[in-house]
C-alpha cells in the first residue's frame, strides 16, 4: 500500500496541535515535524478554511483545534458500542464516588482515553479525551497489562519515566505488580503519575474474553481512602460493561 505523504503530514500537524491546547504557530509546527514552512503554511490554511483548526488568538495565530474535528471525534464517540455501553453506568459510578471516571484503551503501547465523566464534587484532573498515558504507571494500563496475550511484547517495549517517588521504573517490579492485579481483579495507581492523585482501575472483556479496555476512577490521594470500597464498585462497574459487550463468566458450578 502507498502512504500518502501529504495525508500523513496533515494528521502529524492535527496530533501535535491536539497535544498543545494552548496553541501552536506555523513557526512552531514546522519546527516540531522539521518540516519545510511552505509545505505547513499550505496544510494549516486548507485545515482552518474547512474549521479543522481555528486560531486561538487572532493576533498571535496559533493553531487550536476546531469545531468540525471536535464533532467528527464525537461521532466516534456517540458510534462506538463500548462507550454507548458505558455511559450510564460511568456517571453512576461517578457520582456514587465523586471520583473522575476514564475509560481507556491501549494504543501503540499506550493507554488513549476514550471517555470521562466528571461529578461536579470531583476533583478536576488535567487528562482529556484522545491523550495519552504509560502502561506501567497507571490503573488503566496495569488493568490492560495484566490480562493481555502479548503481555511479555508490550512490557519488552516499555520504556520507563520517574514521575514521584512511587512510579515502578523497572521489569520486574511492573511484573510483580501486575501479578497483583491479576489476583484481586484491580489495579491502582499509587500516586505514580502525580504525588496528589491516586487512581483505581478495573479490566473490561469482550464476548471472547479478551481484555478491550479498562475502566478507573481517580481523585485526590487521602491517607484514609477506602481502597476496598472503590476497588469493589470499579470491578462491579467494569463487570457489567463487561456483560454488555458480550462477556459471560464460566459457571464453576
């Protein structure tokens, strides 16, 4: 198959300009994919005549994303059966807990969030929907991680960050943990990604009982927070998305 080059700049320049809310000028994107300004200044004008991509400020022209890409993503949204699946039961969850509810999935070896719910009790997190997080540093991806087939690949091509003093930095700790995770049914992010924050996150299953995404709900880190408490509605939660996708748990008995 042939790649188009002009398609595969275009998307370039709309993942770039989707990472950086504040917005970014011609000069800077150039600068970031080391591409000729000609080349972007003709991508940039034919994206912002469509509402692509708008200015942010008129004066400093720097790029933001526009309205059109914003309702072209939420009709991924509003199609995608995981997520209709979802949604009422993310904002009981949410409310019930006054915690923040992400539903992710992994990605190029990495966990892209797909949906959040915010309470309006919750404390608001910076991670929005299409960004992405680590694997190993996180509820969603050490819940993915865990019951993945090709675990031992995904693990072999992480590459380690130190965000606090509690991230997991290496192979054989992650592992441990993920043995964790397989036990009790969840996983929990310890203040690795940021020291205030604490997550917990539970697998979701498909109708062939792969794992296809996972569910967490994250919030300000207490010394007294009830981990079985949460741990027990992510996993009831993420059970029954589970159950509407098609998953059925072998009867023991």
């Amino acid at each position: 198959m042939k790649i188009n080059n002009t398609t595969k700049k275009t998307i370039e320049i709309l993942e770039i300009i989707s990472k950086n809310p504040g917005g970014l000028t011609l000069n800077d994107v150039a600068n970031q994919l080391d591409l000729p300004k000609s080349t972007v200044f003709d991508i940039l004008a034919t994206l912002k005549s469509m509402d692509i991509i708008k200015y942010a400020d008129e004066r400093l022209k720097n790029f933001v994303i526009g309205t059109k890409l914003f309702i072209i993503g939420n009709s991924y949204i509003e199609n995608d059966d995981l997520i209709n699946s979802s949604k009422h039961l993310i904002k009981e969850l949410g409310d019930k807990l006054g915690r923040t509810i992400f539903i992710g999935q992994e990605s190029q070896g990495k966990i892209l969030y797909l949906y959040k719910y915010e309470p309006d009790n919750a404390i608001i997190t910076t991670s929005n929907i299409g960004s992405t997080v680590y694997l190993y540093n996180t509820a969603l991806g050490k819940s993915i991680l865990a019951y993945r087939e090709d675990q031992d690949q995904l693990i072999k091509n992480l590459t380690y960050k130190k965000f606090t003093k509690n991230t997991i930095t290496n192979e054989f700790d992650l592992r441990e943990e993920l043995k964790k995770v397989k036990a009790c049914g969840y996983a929990i992010d310890n203040r690795e990604v940021e020291e205030h924050l604490s997550c917990i996150g539970a697998p979701i299953f498909n109708h062939k009982g792969e794992v296809i995404a996972a569910v967490s709900a994250s919030g300000l880190y207490t010394e007294n927070i009830d981990i079985e408490y949460i741990s027990r509605n992510i996993t009831e939660t993420a059970y029954k998305i589970s159950e509407r996708m098609g998953y059925q748990v072998k009867k023991l008995f």
